[in-house]
C-alpha cells in the first residue's frame, strides 16, 4: 500500500474516495469466474486482457476458473496521459495467438465511450473466431455508446473518474487493492 507522502506526490490536492472496496471486487469476480468455467465448460478459451489496466482483473479472474484456457494479452491507446478520451484509438501490441476458430473472452478494465471496446470488437471478428465474449470490470452506462451486448459488467458506475485495481492516474496507482474515484475538491 502507498503511504500518504507518496500519495499527495501523484495526486497533489486532489481527494481519494473509495468507491468498490476489495472485498466486493473480490465477491463480484467469484460469481463473473462461476459463470464463465459453467459457459465454456470443455472447452478452451483464449483469455485476452486489454493492456494495461485489465491485468489484476485478469488475474485475479482466471486464478478462480476452473476450466482449461490459455491467457494472450493486447494493447490500444487509451487517454494517455489526459483523463478525457482522445476519440481515437490505436493498436500499440496485437496478440500473438492465433484466434480463427477460437472461442475467445476478451476482459477489459472499464468501458467509458465504448470506443475501445468497438475497435477491438472490430479487430477480433476480422480473424473470425467460433465465438466472442466480452467482461469488463466498470461499466459507465452513460457514456458508452456500443450497439452490443457485454457479457459480463462487474459494476456500474457514474460519469466518474476512477482509479485502482489496474486503473490508472497519469499510470500511477494501478496497485491499489480497491477503486476510488479521484476529485479536485
Ligand atoms: P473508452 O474507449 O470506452 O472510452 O475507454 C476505455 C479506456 O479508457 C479504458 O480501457 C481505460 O483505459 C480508459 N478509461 C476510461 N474511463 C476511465 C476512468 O475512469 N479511469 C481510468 N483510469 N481510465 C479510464
């Protein structure tokens, strides 16, 4: 855990509020892990976590199933180092699995504009695989503007910006067990 010092040197005067506690993160990703080992039960499926921020989420997900998988991992830019979206994304590290044919559950941090999660929609169905799901740990219903389902939402948030558990500020804080909202007041 950071001590205060380091804490007030990344944030400054903002105000850490604690919004999902850890215990609840935990709770929540027993039932999500239940869910997927009962779906995809002799079957192997391509885990594939969004960079950076679905890492704990992942691991702490896969760590609970109790099916077969293989885990692969891709990146996209994201807010950089802003917290508002740039409205446009780009492949940083594709994955180096081979997806044709492969039932493959892709895990991201948060759905925000849904800009993300369509680009990648995108970038997977090109490669045609026997089926795709999609698990995010937050899920800003406000803003996010997919025309799809979402097979799993750990959360749903407001119109806030979090971090914690993987999430970033300006890429610190990602270790924080649980996630805060993060205020100027
Ligand atoms: P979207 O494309 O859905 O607008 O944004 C998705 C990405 O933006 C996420 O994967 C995440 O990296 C970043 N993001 C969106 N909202 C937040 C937030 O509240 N906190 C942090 N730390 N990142 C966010």
């Amino acid at each position: 855990m950071l001590n205060d010092e380091v804490l007030s040197s990344i944030i400054g005067e903002q105000q850490l509020t604690e919004l999902i506690s850890e215990q609840e993160i935990k709770k929540r990703i027993v039932d999500i892990a239940r869910d997927i080992s009962d779906n995809y039960k002799g079957r192997i499926p391509i885990i594939i976590g969004v960079l950076n921020g679905s890492f704990l989420f992942l691991a702490d997900i896969v760590r609970e199933l109790d099916i077969e998988y293989e885990v692969d991992f891709i990146k996209i830019s994201s807010y950089g180092n802003s917290t508002t979206t740039s409205g446009t994304v780009r492949l940083l590290k594709d994955i180096s699995a081979d997806i044709t044919g492969r039932d493959i559950i892709l895990i991201e941090d948060i759905v925000d504009t849904g800009l993300s999660l369509n680009f990648l929609k995108k970038r997977f169905e090109d490669a045609s695989p026997n089926s795709l799901a999609f698990v995010t740990l937050l899920h800003k219903p406000h803003t996010s503007k997919i025309d799809f389902n979402i097979d799993h939402i750990g959360f749903e948030i407001g119109d806030e910006f979090v971090v914690g558990y993987g999430l970033d500020y300006k890429q610190k804080l990602r270790g924080l067990p649980s996630i805060y909202t993060l205020t100027k007041d």
